[in-house]
C-alpha cells in the first residue's frame, strides 16, 4: 500500500510537472528568439536615418563600421541597385519588402530581418540582417537544463513527502494487522495503538472493544466449562460410595479405581479450562501413550482382543498437554472397543518424528469408517456422539501437524496423528 500511494503521488506530479515545465520551455524559447530578433531589429534601425538621407558613398563608411562590430552583419539594398555592407543577392523577401514594407522571414537556418526606408526619390531601400538559429537559441539550452533539474528536485521532494505521509497511513494498519494476528493466535491480551488517520484510528478502537469482547466471552466459555465439570464431582461422590458397599471386594475395587480415573480426568478438565491461557502446552508423548495403552490393555485382556504396543523410548516432546494427549488417545481407543467386535486385534504405535514431535498410529482391524465418521464434527457412523475423531483431529492440528483416516488393507481403519514439537504449535 505504501508503495502504491507513492507511485501515485509520483504519476500525478509527473503529469503537472510536465504540464507546466513543457509549456514554460516553448515561452522560453520564443523569448530567447524574441530577443536576438529585438537586438537586431534595432541594428537595422540604427541606419535607417542615415539610409533616408545620405547617399550611397557617405553611407558606405556608416554601413561598414556597424558591420565591424559584434553582431549580425547588415546589407542595404538602394532603390538604384546598389549593395552596401555584407554582399547578399536580393532574396525573394528582399524584393516583398520593397513592396510591402517591413517584414520578418523565418528560413531554415535562422531569422532574416527586412526593414523598408521609404520616402527615398528613387524608390524604397531595404537594410537587410540575418539571425543565425544559434543565436536565436542562445541561453535555451542553460535555461532547459535548469528547468529539468528543478523538476527532478520537485518530482524527488514530492515522492519524498509523499512517502513520509505514506508511512503514517500503513503503519498503523500494519499495527493492527500484527494486533489481529496475535489474536488469532489466542494473546488475548494484544490492543492496538490509535494512531494515523480518523479511519484507522476508528478500526483500532472497533478491533479493541472486540478483542475485549472475546476474551470476556472466552473466560465466560472457561468458567462454564469449570463449572458443569465440577458439577460431576456430587454423582462421582455417590458413585464412589456405591462402589465401597458391594460385597465382592474385587469389584469394590475394580470399579473404585475406574471411579478415582474419571475423577482425576475431571479434575485435569477443571484445571485445564481454567489454565488454557497459561502458556504453550507440552508433555512427553511417549509417557502418556504408554500409561493410556497400559491402562486400556486390562479390557483388551478381558476381550481376548490381540494387540501390538509399539512405543519408542522417551522422552518424545510434543505440542499437546497431557490431558489432551490422553483424551486424544482415550477417544479413538474408546471407538476401536465400541465399534469393533470382541477378539479384534488393534495397534498403537508412536515413534519420533523425523522433523521433531512425533507420529502416532492407531490402527484395528474392524470394519472401518464409514464416510460420515470423518467428516463434520458431531456426525457419527455409528450412532455415537461423533466428537472422538474430532477431538483427534483438534488435538493433532492444534500441535502444528495433521490428521490422517486411511484403511488399514482390505478392512480396518488407519489413524496417523502427527504432532508438532513443543514452540510449533497452531493455536
């Protein structure tokens, strides 16, 4: 933008430039020509006297005399046919001014000054001078020469200015531009500077009242997510107790520590609505994905359900908080039990990822997604909730990688999550 308002302002003094100087060198030109003309008109006057009363031999010495001196040189043409001063034949402007008078006769290389002496007994004189071009243009090419240089001067002063003016509007918009951009990255702290013109001073008071609008309308959409999950502390409470008072201690057991999972989960879900904000996330991938594989490997027991665990060792940093990695995982270990048959063989592999981060892979041998299952958020192929492979997906995007469904040969599905190292996340 700046650069375009320059070259604006750059076109537009260019054409008034031009459209005063050009004319300014023409009005030069004819006075430069003007006056070489004046100077040798009054030349030629300045024997006219002497041509209307003296004869041709006291006329001789005057004519010679003025021809000595700096100047064009003067003819006198008498009405006998007598040439006095500088030899020229008679020209056809010669012989017109005879007739008609005084005339000037612009030629190719100069300006022929005619003056008529009339009243003479015999007839009419005419004293004759000839202006070269180099003297009608003498001085023209200096007084060129300093009107184009002027008008470089003015046409760079312009630009200049125009510049300087140019940086206080971008500037500004450049300003809020970073302001938005940093928003975007979830620094609901960023506020623009007012500054510039009344119009960008306005977008940055409108683009601050939102961002304050954002950030209260996040910290509301924080607190309620706090809230409804602190909520689920009264039926985990009753449900802890519920699993104390049967009989079957094995059970009390199994089921309490199911109890104390879900509580924990609901505690990290409290902490992290209320902590997003609190800086980049990060965790060892390899840690969580072996305390989430452990913990579902007791129900793929239970299910008679082959499976291969492929876990590189750690640490391998990613850009994914620990619950979210957890939940991430959570949900598409939650679909391969719901959606698959017992006896199904499943995989979960992770190993580091060559640019950093890391891959994980998850991958069973059921009947695969059907398309809806991957599409928008909330829509299921399989009656569920459709938010698992969403939360994947938000998961592995929000680390700064990708998301990838592909089947797993004949039958099955494939999930390849890549997730960014830790500093590269895509908030």
């Amino acid at each position: 933008m700046r650069r375009r308002l320059t070259l604006l302002v750059a076109a537009a003094m260019s054409l008034v430039l031009i459209a005063f100087l050009v004319p300014l060198a023409l009005l030069l030109r004819e006075v430069a020509a003007d006056r070489a003309t004046t100077a040798a008109t009054s030349r030629v006057q300045s024997l006219t006297s002497l041509v209307a009363t003296s004869d041709s031999r006291t006329l001789r010495p005057a004519v010679d005399q003025l021809n000595t001196a700096d100047g064009p040189p003067v003819t006198v043409y008498l009405p006998d046919g007598t040439i006095l001063g500088e030899s020229a034949s008679r020209s056809p402007g010669v012989q017109l001014a005879a007739i008609q008078g005084s005339i000037t006769v612009d030629e190719d290389g100069g300006r022929e000054i005619l003056v008529a002496v009339q009243g003479l007994p015999q007839g009419t004189a005419v004293v004759r001078t000839f202006v070269e071009q180099a003297d009608l243009s003498r001085g023209l090419q200096s007084a060129w020469l300093v009107l184009g240089l002027l008008g470089i001067v003015l046409l760079i002063l312009g630009v200049v200015v125009a510049d300087r003016l140019a940086r206080t509007i971008v500037r500004p918009v450049d300003e809020l531009a970073a302001v938005s951009h940093q928003l975007a990255s979830g620094d609901l702290e960023a506020r623009a500077r007012p500054g510039g013109p009344a119009e960008v001073r306005a977008v940055a008071s409108a683009l601050n009242q939102l961002a304050a609008r954002i950030r209260e309308l996040v910290l509301q959409e924080r607190e309620s997510v706090a809230d409804v999950s602190h909520r689920l502390r009264t039926p985990l409470t009753a449900l802890r107790l519920d699993a104390e008072s049967l009989r079957d201690p094995e059970d009390a057991s199994r089921i309490g520590g199911h109890v104390e999972t879900l509580e924990r989960e609901v505690t990290a879900l409290i902490e992290e609505a209320r902590n997003r904000n609190a800086g980049p996330a990060a965790c060892d991938a390899a840690q969580v994905v072996a305390e989430r594989t452990a913990f579902w490997s007791v129900l793929a027991q239970d299910q008679e359900r082959p499976m291969i665990i492929d876990v590189d060792p750690g640490p391998l940093p990613v850009a994914a908080s620990k619950p979210d990695l957890a939940a991430c995982l959570d949900a598409l270990l939650g679909n391969v039990f719901a959606h698959t048959p017992e006896g199904t063989p499943y995989a979960v592999r992770l190993s580091a990822h060559h640019g950093g981060g890391a891959l994980l892979v998850v991958e069973d041998q059921g009947p695969g997604f059907r398309e809806a299952a991957v599409g928008a958020r909330g829509a299921s192929g399989a009656g569920s909730t459709g938010l698992g492979l969403d939360i994947a997906r938000r998961t592995a995007e929000s680390s700064g990688g990708s998301f990838t469904v592909t089947p797993a040969g004949q039958r099955g599905a494939r999930i390849l999550l890549e997730l960014g190292p830790p500093g590269l996340a895509a908030r």
